[in-house]
C-alpha cells in the first residue's frame, strides 16, 4: 500500500476538444475509452496495474440520458472489471473534485495507482437546452428557470459588480478574450485553434458580436464542448518504480504539492452580499488560491510561473487576476494593459487558450488543468510552453463561484 503523503502525476491524455462526437456517431463510452486508452499508452502504464478509478462529470444524465459513470470505466478494459470506481459531481468543477478524491486515497495509503478520467458530452442537444442544463449548476428555481442563458446572466453580474466597486472597461475584457483565442492556435488540441478572433471582433457591438446576457457576448464565452481527460495519480511508492522502468528520475516527476477547496453559498447574489465589505469580490475563491500556495510552501504569485483559470467567460479571468495577488483588488486592468498575462509575460495565465480558446467540455475542464499544468512543469507543452515553468496553479470553478479548487503541479 502507498506510503507517505505525496501524489505524483504520471501523465495523461487529452482529446480532440473541436471534436463533436454525436456528429461521429458515437457513444458516450467510446469518449471515455479513446481518453483512457491513451492516458495508458502515454504513460506506459498496464491496465492491470491501475488499482482505482474515479470519474469527474456534470450532467451525462441530462446531455446523454446516462448516469452510474464509474461503471464505464470497466467497459474499457477487461482488466478492469471488478475494479473500484466513483463518479463526481460539482458543476464545472468535477473533475477537479474527482483529482481530489484520487488524491485523498492516496494519501490515506488506500491505493498506489489511480486513473482519474474528465469527462463531458455536450453537443448532444441544441443551444437553448444546453443553456437551461447549465443552469443545473445554479439554484435553477431561482437564478436559471424560464432565463434565457443563465449563467452568461450570473457571470454578467459578476462584471457588473466589478464595475460598481472598482471600475471595469470593455477593452479590458476583449484582451483577455483576444489572448486566449491567440494562445489557442498554439495547441493542437484547442477546440478554436483554426477560428478567427482579435481585439477588434472582440470588443465590436455589431450581430457579429452579439450580446448573451448583460455585458457577456459571444467573444466572451467559453465554448461548448466533448472531450475527455484521464490523468494518472500515483504514490510515492509507485511513482519510484514507474519512474525507473521509464528511465526517469522521481525528482523529475511532477507531483501535486498543495491544493485548496471551498464551496461558497449557491445562489450568486448571496455570495456578492456576503463579500459586500471584503476587498474581493468572491473571497472563497481567493482562499482557495491560497490555501493551495500555503500547502505547497509557496508565498503568493511570484512562486507560480503559470495559471491555468477558469474563464468560462473573460468577467472570471478578471477576477482571477486579481484573486490570484497579480495586482490589487479591483486592478485586474493593470496586469491586462502591462501584457503579463501572455505566454512570455510576467505571469502567464491559460497558455493552452483556457476554457475560451482550448474548450470547456464541463466535467472534464478540472483535469485538463492539470494536465495542462503537468505539461508545462515537464516542457511538454510545446508551442504553448512557459520557458522554464517550474511551478504551475490550476483554478476550476463550479457553478458562479460556488465550488472553487486550485491545484499547485510542480517539479522539484
């Protein structure tokens, strides 16, 4: 059994996020299958080894009429039969919630190798139903029935609150947009890698452009999405063995060295009235961030050579700018107007284009993080590589704010 308390991430794989597999014609399990096997293949890793499986996902029972997602696992290996697995759920935040699951029997000594699999259909249905799941992750009675886009809606009020107490400019949230589609062309598995977008589209008020919801429009949206992420998290114990058969040394090995978690009250103008006198606008959000640097020994951003963040819309980059100590809150501009958000900047945020350029199948977002993260502590991410990342935050959020957990991946 596994000993000690350290996690070590062997790799993993990602699909095709500009892929639609209802257009493919296929199922649901062969999404999961393709992701798996190929987490397999890149680590080099025997189906018969992996002792566990945990599998992060929003609403299969909604998009693909599907639940009881753990036992898919099995399908995809005959030695995985028997083998024991667990599905999570918390909005866009599953698979980050599934990490923490695997991570957590490690920890304990329960198992020494587990797979971890992301996972969410979404082009299953048209535009508006997508839109009334995705409110799901809201207090639907309340904050999403009958509305039209709900969560452009919430995530509108989060610039709207913004702008109440600090200030926000358009020009500021179509640089974040125009980033994020940039960076997007550099990674081959970017759902917008071949699209057009620059400043200029972003910040137009033409059809083109259309508003959403509020100031939310359509640059400033994150994409519907298929795709799959497995990632393979392993003890110490195994990582050692798995790094000599593969000719690497542990030390080489990225491990997750902190990781924070906070679930705030569900409805959004809740949250907004509990942080009415903080100087962050989501302050469950920002301990998150900091509970994850406090558990990797590390002292605020300038230890972090890289973000990956959850911009399901540019309004949640905003946030995180400033959330995550780049600037003062409520100065989330200053980092935008300097270009210390761009690969080669002073703190690289979403590389491989975030959740607007790269994707966001919702359940897999979490894992595609840290894969993200792994990539780059392992000069892996090839177009999109932070020269000389050594140290990489993920921050995955759930429903407006709701759910919030950030990983530190990291070599030593």
């Amino acid at each position: 059994m596994a000993a000690g308390s350290e996690v070590y991430i062997l790799g993993g794989y990602q699909t095709d996020f500009a892929r639609n597999w209802t257009k493919e014609n296929k199922h649901f399990s062969a999404l999961m299958r393709e992701s798996v096997r190929g987490a397999l293949e890149a680590t080099q890793i025997a189906p018969e080894e992996v002792e566990s499986a945990h599998v992060g996902n929003f609403a299969a029972e909604l998009y693909c009429m599907q639940g009881h997602l753990g036992a898919f696992f099995t399908e995809v290996d005959p030695a995985f039969s028997g083998l024991p697995t667990a599905r999570h759920e918390a909005a866009c935040a599953s698979g980050s919630i599934a990490l923490l699951a695997a991570s957590a029997e490690i920890e304990a000594g329960r198992y020494d190798l587990q797979a971890v699999v992301g996972i969410e259909q979404m082009k299953t249905v048209d535009a508006g139903k997508g839109g009334t799941y995705l409110g799901t992750a809201a207090w639907f009675e309340e904050e999403a029935e009958g509305i039209e886009a709900p969560f452009p809606k919430l995530f509108g009020k989060l610039g709207d609150e913004y702008d109440k107490r600090y200030g926000l400019k358009d020009e500021h949230l179509a640089e974040i947009s125009t980033i994020n589609y940039a960076n997007a062309k550099l990674n081959p598995n970017a759902q917008t890698r071949t699209w057009y977008m620059n400043k200029e589209h972003a910040l137009c008020r033409t059809d083109d452009n259309p508003a959403i919801g509020g100031r939310i429009r359509i640059a400033d949206c994150s994409q519907v999405t298929d795709g799959a992420v497995t990632l393979f998290l392993a003890s110490r114990d195994y990582a050692e063995k798995w790094a000599k058969g593969t000719g690497q040394k542990l030390s080489e090995i990225p491990r997750i060295k902190g990781w924070g978690h906070n679930t705030a009250r569900l409805k959004f103008a809740d949250k907004i009235a509990e942080s009415a006198n903080d100087q962050y606008v989501l302050p469950h959000v920002r301990s998150t961030i900091t509970s994850a640097m406090k558990r990797a020994g590390i002292e605020g951003v300038d230890g972090i050579d890289g973000i990956e963040t959850h911009d399901c819309f540019t309004t949640s980059e905003y946030m995180a700018i400033d959330h995550f100590g780049i600037t003062a809150p409520g100065e989330s501009w200053k980092a935008v107007e300097e270009g210390w958000l761009e690969i080669d900047g002073k703190h690289p945020i979403n590389p491989s284009g975030g959740l607007i350029g790269a994707g966001h199948p919702v359940g897999a977002t979490g894992c595609r993080q840290v894969l993200d993260a792994y990539l780059q502590v392992t000069d892996q991410a090839g177009g999109y590589q932070v020269e000389g990342a050594k140290n990489f935050q993920t921050l995955n959020i759930g429903g407006s704010g709701t759910t919030s957990v950030s990983f530190v991946v990291g070599v030593d």
